[in-house]
C-alpha cells in the first residue's frame, strides 16, 4: 500500500486510488452526525444555488451548508456539529439532508471523477476508516487535506492525515504536538475567540475527538445525486 498526500482544492482534483477526503473543521465531522441521528439520506451538493433550490422543491428535506463558514440563506443549519448536537435526531431522523460547504463536500465531488473510490475523512473516524483501507489493501490511498476554504493548508486536516497515515503504515505520530500546532492557529482561534454566532466555541472541541464513531462514510454517484453512504463496523 503506497500512500500519497495531497492537499486542499487542486488535490482533489488529482486524486488517484482509493481517496480520503479531508475535512475536520467541520463538514466530516458533521456528515456522521446526521447518520448518528438516523438520517436517512445524505446528498453532497457543491453549488449553493442547486443545494437551496432542492430545499425549496423538497421542504421536508433539510439543508445544512455555509459559504465560507457564513450559514447558507435558506438553510436549515450552518456546518456546525454543535448545533447538529444542538438539535438531535428530533430534526434528522427519517429525513434526507443535503450538505453543503465550501471545502469538504466540493473536494469529494471532484474527487470522485478521478479516483476510484471515495471516503470522507475527519478524526471522529479515523480508526474505522484505517480499518476499512487495511481490509481493502489497495495499491494506492490518497490522503486530500482539504485545507482552508480549500484554498490554503489548514493544521487540523494535515493532522488528521498524519493519523490516518499513523494507522495505516505506523508511521510515528504525536497527538500532543498535533494538538499544539491545530490550537493556536487561526483554524482555531477564529472559533475559540468567540466573535462570530456560526462559529461557537465548542466545535473545535467535537471536531478534534477521535473515532467517535464506528462506522465509514463512503461517497458515490448516482443517476441524480453525489450521495453518502454509510458502512457500519460489522461490515467493514
């Protein structure tokens, strides 16, 4: 297994083999959240306008996106697992979610015409993502840090490539000095300042837990939509 590094929106474009898409602040956190709540659907929608008109012809469908981490107009929820948390499974169960953010849910969408196959990576799962690669062994696995915006590296989603590149090959890994390079930089400080209502404090707290959750979220195409599904640790 050759394991490869990419980084931000070009990286996804260019991703070969079987593809983690990165994104820990906040979209991947956020995406298990809506299964944990027992959504029953999630569609990955890149373009904004496309994701509200879908509410708008879908109204008992709910709409969690940002634009730059400002909430979507329209939507039900910015791309907060806070305020997922916030809301439980009284807004999600049963229900079909559309997401979009401005990073992770483009990178998979471009990922997806390139590679061959398509997770979506953050550390709430990392150990039931390494477990599923391990299981597959493919000749190739692409490690995409999504970054900031998708435009610049971001901290928090090359640690979390480390991990995963940690679990997959032992390569040494220092949770410690992980968490001191994620914390105070801008990534972070922008939600522990407290300034901005749509980025509360405590997520950095939630996106930063590792393998929360025991199962993978894996992205595909279908007739209409990118779509999510989600693959449970006794069938990894």
């Amino acid at each position: 297994m050759r394991v490869v590094r990419r980084s931000c929106r070009e990286g996804a474009k260019d991703a070969q083999g079987l593809t983690v898409v990165i994104d820990v602040f906040r979209a991947f956190t956020c995406a298990p959240l809506f299964f944990h709540y027992c959504a029953e659907r999630v569609i990955l929608e890149a373009d904004p306008e496309k994701a509200r008109h879908l509410k708008q012809e879908n109204p008992a469908w709910v709409l969690v996106g940002e634009i730059n981490e400002v909430p979507l107009e329209d939507a039900d929820l910015g791309n907060s697992p806070t305020g997922i948390m916030e809301k439980g499974p009284a807004l999600f169960h049963g229900k079909t979610v559309i997401h979009r953010t401005t990073a992770g849910v483009t990178g998979v969408i471009a990922a997806l015409k390139t590679a061959d196959e398509v997770l979506l990576g953050s550390f709430v799962m990392a150990e039931a993502i390494s477990t599923y690669i391990r299981k597959l062994d493919p000749n190739v696995v692409t490690l995409v840090a999504m970054g900031d915006r998708g435009e610049s590296p971001a901290p928090e989603d090359e640690a979390c490539a480390d991990y995963l590149e940690h679990l997959l090959t032992g390569k040494p890994y220092d949770p410690i000095e992980a968490i001191r390079k994620v914390l105070f930089q801008e990534t972070a400080q922008k939600f522990l300042r407290g300034e901005k209502a749509y980025l509360p404090r405590e997520d950095p707290l939630i996106c930063l837990q590792r393998n929360l959750f025991g199962f993978v979220l894996l992205a595909r195409t279908n007739e209409k939509f990118q779509e999510v599904k989600k693959i449970s640790q006794n069938k990894i």
